[in-house]
C-alpha cells in the first residue's frame, strides 16, 4: 500500500481540469481521495494547482519510497530457477542492489522458501 509522503510516478496521462499529469510526473501521496476513498488515492504533482486522485494501479511508488521490512508482492513472473519467485509471492524489501543493467539502483526482496 501507499502511504503518505510516499514519493510516486504517473503511470497514465490524465487531465483533470486544468491539472494535467503525464506518464513519468512524479508527485507525492498526501491522503487518501475525498470522493472515492476505496479506489483513489490523493496526490500532489509539482505543475499541478491543486492535489488530484488516481486510482493506486494508475502510479508507482518510486523504489526509493520502499523501506527495509516493507512486504511486497510480486507481479510478474519472471521465476528464475530456484532464486525466482512465482507472480503474487509475497516478500520483504531487504535493501537496494545496484544493478547492471539498469541505470538505476533495483530492490532487493527475500520471498520466503525462495532465498
């Protein structure tokens, strides 16, 4: 789950008024959305007058925002011999690697029976 302060990236094009966030923006979480609080999250986006609400599967917590301890779930299913985990095993974040292939830093998550 989100929680406020968490730092996040749009994944979706929307306009809402005359507030308009693109695929990339980041923002912050500020709360949970005052019309649709089951769905929708609160978000504030830096070019944006007013906080805005998207649905939690409409952004992505930056991997910065995750913490040591936080559980999460995995959602592809890139199982790779007995290292990988199927999609939707649960793990926790045990800290960040820096990664070769990427030139950003990934999460390092330990999935239980899976090391």
């Amino acid at each position: 789950g989100f929680r406020i302060g968490d730092a996040v990236v749009a994944e979706i094009d929307h306009a809402f008024g005359s507030n308009f966030v693109n695929i990339g923006d980041k923002g912050e979480v500020v709360g949970l959305s005052d019309i649709y609080r089951d769905t929708h999250i609160s978000l504030q986006f830096p070019k944006c007058e007013n906080a805005v609400s998207l649905l939690c599967t409409e952004v992505s917590l930056e991997p910065k925002s995750y913490r040591i301890g936080d559980v999460v779930i995995r959602t592809d299913d890139m199982a790779n011999g007995s290292h990988g985990a199927p999609a939707s095993a649960k793990g926790v974040v045990v800290g960040v690697t820096p990664s070769i292939f990427f030139s950003a830093a990934t999460l390092s998550c330990k999935f239980p029976d899976r090391g």
